[in-house]
C-alpha cells in the first residue's frame, strides 16, 4: 500500500515556502489538537503568534478488539460500498490495519468495493491509501451521503460505514431501513479536552481582545469551544467580538461552521476543506485588511488585539500604547480630544499631563513624531498620508 502524499495533502505542504508576513502581530488561537503543528506553523510563517487551546481530544482505538474484528470480518466478506465520513477516521482505521499486519489485505478487500467520501478531506484519505473514491459528498454532510445512496439503492447490498468521532448520526440506520447490511467501524471518538482550564482561558483571552482570529477545524470541536465559552461566562463578549468583526472566526467548511453560523457568527471558510485551504482563506482576509489599513505619512498602519504594525513592522508598544493608538486610528485622521484619551489610560486620573506622557511615549516608540499631531487645545491626531 502507497504512503505517497495525496493531492488533499500538497496544498498545505506549498504553504512551506517563504511567504510574506501579512499576519505579523495577528495572535491566531487554534481549537484543535490534532494537526495543529502543522497549522500553527503555516500561520506563524504568514508572521501570526499562534496559541493552542484544543477543546476536544481523539481517543483512538488502535488496539480496540472490536475494529480488528470487524475489519477482519470485512477481509472475509467485502462491503458491496464503505463510506469514509472523516479523513482522520479513514487514516487511523489503516493504520490500525497495519499495525495489525492487515494493510495489504485491505487494500486488496477494498479494491473491488465502491467507495464514498464523506467530503473532500475524506477523499484525500482514500487517495492517501492508493485507492480512488468512485464518489465524493461535496455538502459533507452524512444526509447528502444517505441521499445519494438511496437514490442509487443499497437493498441487499454490504455497506460498511467509517463513522467519525461524534459516533452514529443516523447514516446506519437510514442504510438499514432501505434494506442494506451495515457494518460500523468506529475507529476514534472524541474525548474531553486535554487541559479544560486552557480552554478557558483562551476564551477569557478573545473575550477581553488578547486574540485576533479563532480557528475552527471539526464541527465537535467548534461546538466545545463555545460551548466552554459560554460555561466560563465569557459566551456573549466572544460572540458581541465575533458579530462586531474584531475577532474573526476561521473554519474549515461549512459542516464545522455550522455551530458559529447557529449563533449568527459568520466565519471566514475555504473554498475546498482543506488545512492549506483554510491558511489561504484566513490570509487573504487579512491581505483585505491590510488592503484597507490606514494609509499614514509612516505607511500603512493595522491595529490588531494587542499589537500594532506600521508599515509592515510591528511597533514595540505596551498595553496603553496600542490603546491609544487605536483610539486615534479609529478616528482615521480627525481629532481625538485629550478626554477620550484618558478614558484609555489605566488608572482614575483626569490630569492632562497623563495624555502628554502617554502620547510622548508613544511617539517614541513609534519613531516618527511626525505621526501623531498636536492640534492645540483640541487634542491629537494621526497624519494620514498626502495624496
């Protein structure tokens, strides 16, 4: 059996060479456990800070007595159609074949049974073992799947069904009352998340602005993430960012989506549902910002969560510098009143000496003085660029 890479996989091994850092300063939370190297990589060399808090983990079942059994069962008497519902869950079932000294024997069985993807991911998984989906649900979604079978009719027929970590959505029983024999394979599931308390934490962190965009790759693990948001207390600030557009949510396709667009966020989703995919869509939308940055007299000026980058250069500013700094981007070149800049500054003072200081200290920082403009007894404001 053929390890060679399929073409699900090339996308995202292109995303390996030197690319421009259209994110710099961007800090990107990945929900996910599985993968997530190769994905916080593609996107810290896009200049992205990446923080990981996976709200489910995969319970395999390499070893489980049960999926050895049946994948033996169906070396004995091969499925008429499989139906390979995730990537992840197709990869695993033949690694768990060879690790059983069974790979061979499966390829073989599945040469001569008609084969359905899931989705693109699941296809890719299939091409990864040397063999070739006869057809692929595009939606993917299980319904799209049951609809198509239906329609070219499964009564008296051997269908095996890969479910994936969420378990039974129906798939088998819809097969059955059309007549079909049905053998599952449960290959993984999904467990807890690894370290609760991190997911917490992350939500408390895109609640307060401390994260820029939140990536999404499985519809369960979406699901968590909210979920374990709105448990923390944090649910309606992250969604009040979401909805407002200052934290942007990123997934895969539209069946992971699903559990953001149910509580009216919109997210930022690929083409095709792939990893490398999603890196592109997600750089693009921030090419479109940058697209649409301020034009200043210092170049192009982008506020993120917790950094700001001028001309491309992320500016070496604290806390309060990046306040003050949006504060005065915002106004995209009119004048802010000393009032309102102290409304950002830490502390209960009113002493207009405290605005003098934080803005001398953010010009320095910055490096261009001609930046920001005193406008006298007015307030400050930011010099856009000429022409």
């Amino acid at each position: 059996m053929t390890h060679d890479p399929s073409p699900a996989t090339a996308p995202f091994v292109a995303e390996l060479r030197p690319l421009a850092p259209v994110m710099a300063g961007a800090t990107v939370l990945i929900t996910a456990d599985r993968r997530s190297g190769e994905l916080a990589a593609a996107l810290e060399r896009r200049g992205a800070r990446v923080r990981h808090a996976p709200a489910l983990s995969m319970v395999p079942h390499v070893d489980d007595e049960t999926l050895v059994a049946a994948t033996r069962t169906l070396l004995a008497h091969p499925p008429d159609v499989l139906v390979a519902t995730t990537g992840v869950g197709f990869r695993a079932w033949i690694e768990a074949a060879d690790a059983h000294g069974l790979a061979d024997q499966l390829a073989t069985a599945l040469a001569g049974t008609r084969l359905v993807a899931r989705g693109p991911k699941a296809r890719g998984a299939i091409q990864a073992a040397g063999l070739q989906a006869d057809w692929v649900a595009e939606s993917e979604t299980s319904a799209e799947v049951a609809e198509w079978l239906l329609s070219e009719g499964v009564a008296g027929l051997h269908v095996a069904v890969q479910q994936h970590g969420a378990g039974a959505d129906g798939l088998d029983v819809v097969l059955e009352k059309a007549g079909a024999r049905v053998t599952n394979l449960v290959v993984y599931r999904w467990g807890p998340a690894p370290d609760p308390a991190v997911v917490a934490e992350s939500a408390r962190a895109a609640a307060a602005g401390d994260v820029d965009a939140v990536v999404f790759t499985s519809a369960p693990g979406a699901e968590a993430w909210l979920t374990a948001a709105e448990e923390a207390g944090y649910g309606p600030q992250v969604i009040e960012r979401f909805l407002a557009g200052d934290l942007v949510a990123a997934a895969v396709g539209p069946v992971t989506a699903r559990p953001l667009v149910q509580r009216g966020i919109t997210p930022v989703q690929p083409e095709r549902g792939r990893l490398g995919a999603l890196v592109r869509a997600l750089v693009a939308h921030y090419e479109r910002v940058e697209s649409v940055a301020l034009a200043t007299v210092a170049g192009p000026l982008v506020v993120r969560a917790r950094v700001a980058v001028l001309d491309g250069h992320v500016l070496p500013l604290s806390p309060t510098g990046v306040e003050v700094l949006r504060l005065l981007a915002a106004a995209g070149g009119a004048v802010v009143s000393r009032e309102r800049v102290l409304d950002v500054l830490p502390g209960e003072s009113r002493d207009p000496h405290a605005v003098e200081v934080a803005v001398g200290r953010l010009r320095e920082a910055v490096g261009r003085r001609d930046l920001i403009r005193t406008v006298v007894k007015r307030g400050y404001r930011i010099e856009r660029a000429h022409g």
